[in-house]
C-alpha cells in the first residue's frame, strides 16, 4: 500500500491544491484513507496530519477505517422505502451484526444507507459491489450472503 500511496502523490507533485484529489485518488486505490497515507501525504504536502484530517472530515465522501471485502448498500430512497426496504435494512442489519457505517468483524461486509441508486423500477433495491439486486428480500439475502461466502471459501482453496 506504501508505494501505491507514494506512486499517487508522486503524480500529484507540484500541483497547487492537490490535497483533495490525493485523497479522492488514495481512497479509490486503497479503498480507504490510512493513518500510514495521511502521515506521507503530511510530510510530501508538506501540510500537517492534523490540517490533513481537519480538510478530510469536512467531506463526507472520505473514509478512514478499512472497509469490507464487500459493501452493501441498501438504497432508502422513496421508491424503495415504500416498497419495504426500512424492514430489508433491518433486516440485514440484524444477520450481519452491524449497522450502518460498519463492517462486519470478518471485514467481509461494510453496510451503507444510500438515498436513490437511480435504478427505482427495481425497488427494493439493494447492491453489492457493482451488482444490483432489484426487488430485494431476506430470502435474496441469504443466497447472496452464500454466494459471496462460496466465493471467498473457493477463493481461499486456490490459495492452497
Ligand atoms: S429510490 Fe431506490 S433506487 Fe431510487
């Protein structure tokens, strides 16, 4: 992660207001902003870590715990609420063990609340990653759970 971090501040060197768009660039790489990212970004922009988390948390878009292998996000927009998505949300929360915002303790799953995917014919709607799952329901989400647990078990045996 050190030279992915490195290699985006390098492409960012002598750019004024570069700050943002390194985080915006550290956070699409590295799914996340890290303690170890912010200290390199402090000593390369030669800002201090502690500006650095000031400008960071003013937007909302950045993050600064690792995320899940796999991010849920139930949509709570009106098409879906209307539909039941509130009781698909808790739900999910309920199997998963989290709430939203956070990550399962296998760091498989992250869960976020996001108000329209722009997909609104297919509500409920719930994604997972890139996939979408249109008229969700707790039945689809126990196939989806073992989807994503077969694919990491067959990920773990080719490691093997
Ligand atoms: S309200 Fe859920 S996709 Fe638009």
């Amino acid at each position: 992660m050190q030279k992915t971090i490195e290699k985006i501040i390098k492409s960012h060197e002598g750019e004024k207001g570069s700050l943002i768009p390194i985080l915006q660039d550290v956070q699409r790489e590295c799914g996340y902003i890290s303690e170890e990212a912010v200290a390199a970004i402090a000593k390369d922009v030669k800002i201090s870590e502690h500006e650095i988390y000031g400008v960071a948390t003013f937007y909302a878009q950045f993050r600064f715990t690792k995320p899940g292998d796999h991010l849920i996000k139930v949509c709570v927009g009106t098409a879906c609420h209307v539909r039941g998505n509130s009781l698909n949300l808790m739900h999910i929360k309920k199997i998963l063990g989290i709430d939203e915002g956070e990550i399962t303790f296998d760091y498989r799953f992250g869960l976020e609340t996001v108000n329209c995917l722009g997909a609104c014919a297919l509500a409920p709607l719930v994604t997972v990653d890139d996939e979408y799952y249109g008229n969700f329901s707790p039945i689809k989400l126990k196939k989806i759970l073992s989807k994503y647990a077969k694919e990491k078990a067959g990920a773990e045996d080719e490691e093997d």
